[in-house]
C-alpha cells in the first residue's frame, strides 16, 4: 500500500526531499528549507528531553550565556507591547531565569515548563509568579491573555510546532506580540560540513562538531511561513545576539569558543546590514511578531 505523501509542517510543501550528506534521518523542504527529523519521533521523545534537561543540561551556565539575548529580548518586546497590563508568557520557562529578568523590567510573569524539577526551581525563583508544569495546549492559563508569550529555544523540540503556535497567538489579546528563538538550519548544515571537513584532514583536532539538529531545524524562510499559517504578521526574523562562553562545552578551550563566536557575530551583524536583512548567518534566530489588532478575543 503507497505511504501518504510527505508534507511540509511549515509551508505545506510536498517538496520533501533527502536532507543532505550527514543527516540520512532528515527529510528537507524543497519550497521553504525546513529540515525535519523522519519519522517523527513519538510521545516518549518528549520524555527524554525533559529528563535530559532535568539531570544533565548545565542550566544556570547556559542561562549567564544568554544574558545578552534576554536583554536584547527584553528591549525588543518592550517596543513592541505598550499595553499597561504587561502580562508575559514564558513557554518553556525553565527555571525561570528570562522570567527573573522579565520582573525587573516590569512585566507580571507567566511561565510554563513541562520538566517537574525546572517547574518548581521556577517557583522557588519567583515566589506569587503563576508557572505552571505541563506544555502548550488550547486550556492553558484560561481566561488570560497576554501581552507577549515567548518560547526561547523550544518550537525546535515540538511535534506539532503549527498547533503550538496556533494556542500561543490565541493566547495573546490583539496587539499582542510573540518571541522566539531558535537555531538557524541553514548554519547549522554549514557549520557541519566544515567541521565534518576539517575532522577528516586533521581528526579530533578542533573537539566535538558544534552543529545542532533536533526534531524540526528551521531556516527564515520556513519560519516565515509557519508564522503566517498560524495567524500572525508584522514577522521580522533575525540574527540571534549570541551567547556568551561555551556552555555546552562544544569546543576544546574558552579561548577558541570566544574567538569563534566574536568572529561569526561579527560576519553575521555585517551580512545582514549589507544585505537589507536578507542573509542570515547567525547560528540562531530570534522571530517577533503580532496579532492583528483586528482579532477578538
């Protein structure tokens, strides 16, 4: 019996073809670059993310890494949301360590995290705040809306990224915005095949390959159109502020991760200035966009 076509989660695309050398369990969009495990994982992947992140993810390093892109963050909603309430919601919260910054800045926090023992380090974190553990869905947080909802480094993660947005934008009052960040496909697979490259001429010379793929590996194009499909405009993607040191310990020596980064944020401000906003060659991307005014309730 003939397999249903594949269709793209982002742009609807029946284009699907290999994803390339290195990733024979990835499948790419033809139309809009999504790269995208196949077959999706089941239920139980989700289980291991989180215990992952429970046990092994050093997450107060990562979080002082990120400093600069919550701030950057910070200031990008700010411009965005001029509603009084300043209600903000952090899906995937963590341990509450944007939501800890978000407080200073005058926002009322809301967070959302799936991982039991992140769920309450947030709570312990900010007392009175509303975080609740489980995962996005239509019933969330019933009868509030926000004025931002933010998901940093999760749509990547999510088996259904088009229904996760579709209750993040019902979430939001009108006007309202959303951000998130995820890794950048495109860099990704470029970052791979260097190093693939270089560990062939010299092996384990330059550590372990730094490049990143999860469940959906999104490029703007694809975000673009997935955002859209989902109810929202004023869509601008960019280059992610990069974080700060090595916390995942990626490359052989602090040294070379800071020369590294310095050196590929450099490349990236200078190609997207020079390209009008067209070429993006950060490794991650951070997304704002809104909800038309026009829609209720």
């Amino acid at each position: 019996m003939p397999q249903p076509a594949l269709v793209c989660a982002c742009c609807g695309s029946r284009d699907i073809q290999g994803a390339g050398p290195g990733l024979p369990d990835r499948k790419r969009c033809g139309n809009c670059g999504l790269v995208f495990l196949h077959p999706l994982p089941g239920p139980e992947a989700a289980l291991a993310v989180t215990g992952h992140y429970e046990t092994q993810d050093p997450h107060s390093a990562v979080a002082r890494s990120k400093e600069a892109f919550f701030l950057h963050a910070l200031q990008r909603l700010d411009s965005l949301c001029p509603h009084k309430e300043r209600l903000l919601l952090d899906a995937g919260c963590g341990h509450g360590y944007f939501l800890e910054k978000a407080v200073r800045a005058g926002w009322k926090p809301f967070g959302l995290e799936p991982a039991p023992a992140a769920a309450r380090g947030a709570r312990e974190r900010l007392p009175g705040a509303q975080i609740v553990e489980g995962v996005l869905g239509p019933d969330m947080f019933p009868g509030t809306r926000f004025d931002a909802v933010t998901l940093w480094d999760m749509l990547f993660l999510s088996l259904d990224p088009l229904s996760n947005l579709v209750c993040c934008q019902k979430a939001l009052r009108p006007g309202g915005a959303l951000g998130l960040r995820v890794r950048n496909s495109s860099f990704q697979q470029a970052l791979k095949r260097v190093f693939s490259a270089a560990d062939r001429i010299a092996p384990r010379r330059f550590g372990n390959n730094p490049s990143v793929f999860h469940v959906f590996s999104f490029t703007p194009r694809s975000l673009r159109f997935l955002l859209a499909r989902a109810g929202f405009t004023e869509i601008r993607v960019e280059n992610s502020p990069l974080t700060s040191g090595d916390p995942y310990m990626a490359a052989r020596g602090s040294i070379l991760a800071r020369t590294a980064k310095h050196g590929a944020d450099a490349l990236a401000r200078a190609a997207f200035v020079l390209s009008a906003g067209r070429a993006f060659m950060g490794p991650s991307l951070v997304v704002f966009a809104k909800k038309p005014l026009g829609q209720g309730e």
